[in-house]
C-alpha cells in the first residue's frame, strides 16, 4: 500500500478518514480492480483499528502491519475469487459474534468477491446484520453494487472507486459492445459478435459491468453515448427487471463450467428478446 496508491485514490481515502470515528457497520466497496478493493478494504481496517492518535493509519505499527499483511487475530478475509463463499463461514461469524476483539478496536470481517457468496450464506450473513450492534465491522468487496441482495446494500454505506477497465482489454470490450448493439438493432450477426478476438472469464464480466454501468449512466443522465442512447430508446419500466436480471444471470453462470463465449451470446440472445417484445 504505497503512497502513489493513496493518491490514486485520495478521494475514496479522504471519505473513509471522515467515517473513522463513527465507522458504518457495513462498508460495501464497488468499482475499481479486485486489488485495488482489496487494498482499500485493508486500509479502512487499519484506520478503524490503528492504536496512534493520528488520521491516516500510520501503517507502520504492529497492528496495522498485521491487518496488511493479514495476521492480525481480529482481522479476517472470506475469499470469493475461486470459489463461492459457503454458509459455514458464515455461521462461524453468528456463532462468535459476542467474542471481543483481541487486539483492535474492532473485529473486521472482509469479503472479497463477496457476490459470490452462496444463496444460503448470502442469507445467514442478512441474519448477521440484522442483529444488534457488537464490535464486528462488515466489508463487502464487489465489482458493482448490484451483484449483492438489495437489502444487504440497504444496511451498507456505499463507496465506489473510481471505474477501471484494464487496458488491453478496453478496446475488445468496445468491439463486442459495438456488435451487441448492432445484433439487438438487426437481429443478425450474432456469432460475428466475438469472431476473431480472444475471449475468457475476466473479459466478459467487464463486458457485463460496461452494460450495467451504461444502463445505471442511462438513468441518471450522466454519459451520453452509442450505449446510454440504445438503452434510452429500448429499456422501459416494464422491461428494467428482466434486463438486469439476464446481465445479473450472466454473471453468475460465468462462475459454471459453461464456455464464456456461450454465454455471452445467451446474453445477447436473451437480452435482444426482451428489446423486441411487443
């Protein structure tokens, strides 16, 4: 965590400094790269927890040494990147949630790819949150806000870094979006959608959250584009649902043994039924 890392997100860090001493019991954090969620989640841990009487954590002390480098007893991490986070982590937490903290001001409990977790845990962790207060802070990692049960992000307070694309990817993504558009307005073209460029995982999600970010922008007015302006003429408040549910069941099904490239044209499919619906 060094200091062109806190500059590069200087805004995120100056609204955490403010939330030190009254720190919500659910920080969800959205947007940005995995790492760079993960290193901003570590921060905020520190900042709650560093014993030195200052504002940024010195992240030089013991304690916070030990939430970075993640040895410290009071802070732990629910990792989803490989696989779904289960119900037994979960019911762990409940189950010890009246154990103070050994160290710090507060136990941390992360959740990196936290939409991930499993339908069943996903519940428990509501059941968490529900119950009254104690020294044990939530933080919730995702992509994008949405991938979270709506009365999770209810009980949160929101933090969104600033939206990144890694660069060798972005022009691809803009590729396959330009042919979405043209296959959701043609009805043709639909396996020429993804010929010639080379496609994975990571690429697709990114193609998912570039369609989320452009319906959020629609709504808000924000970004005025090829995108925004489809989405403008062709999402309605009695077709908005089934959007996002299709973009939301793409996501899930990329973390199957079904081929990325499969779907994404179910995406595309799908999502061009709903457009032309009469």
């Amino acid at each position: 965590m060094n200091r062109e890392f806190l500059l590069e997100h200087k805004r995120s860090i100056k609204i955490l400094n403010m939330l030190k001493n009254s720190p919500p019991r659910v920080l969800i954090i959205e947007g940005g790269l995995c790492d760079d969620r993960v290193e901003i989640g570590k921060y905020w841990s520190a900042l709650v927890n560093c014993p030195c009487d200052q504002s940024p954590p010195c992240l030089e002390c013991e304690l916070c040494r030990g939430i970075v480098e993640q040895r410290s007893p009071d802070f732990y991490i629910l990792d989803g990147r490989h696989e779904s986070i289960k119900i037994d982590q979960v019911r762990v937490i409940q189950r010890d949630r009246d154990i103070p903290p050994r160290e710090a001001n507060y136990r941390i409990f992360l959740f990196n790819e936290a939409q991930n977790l499993s339908v069943q845990a996903a519940n428990s962790l509501l059941k968490v949150l529900e119950e009254p207060e104690d020294k044990n802070l939530f933080v919730l990692l995702v992509p994008q806000k949405t991938l979270l049960l709506p009365t999770i992000i209810s009980r949160g307070f929101l933090l969104t870094l600033k939206w990144k694309i890694r660069e060798f990817e972005e022009e691809n993504i803009k590729k396959i979006i330009k042919g979405l558009l043209n296959f959701w307005v043609s009805g043709k073209g639909l396996f020429n959608i993804l010929k010639g460029k080379k496609t994975d995982k990571n690429l697709v999600k990114e193609v998912i959250f570039s369609l989320q970010r452009s319906i959020l922008n629609t709504i808000s007015k924000d970004t005025l584009n090829d995108v925004t302006e489809f989405f403008k003429k062709n999402i309605t408040s009695s077709n908005f649902w089934n959007v996002s549910y299709v973009l939301n069941q793409a996501y899930l099904m990329l973390e199957t043994n079904l081929s990325p490239e499969d779907i994404l044209y179910w995406l595309a499919f799908n999502l061009y039924t709903i457009f032309n619906l009469n």
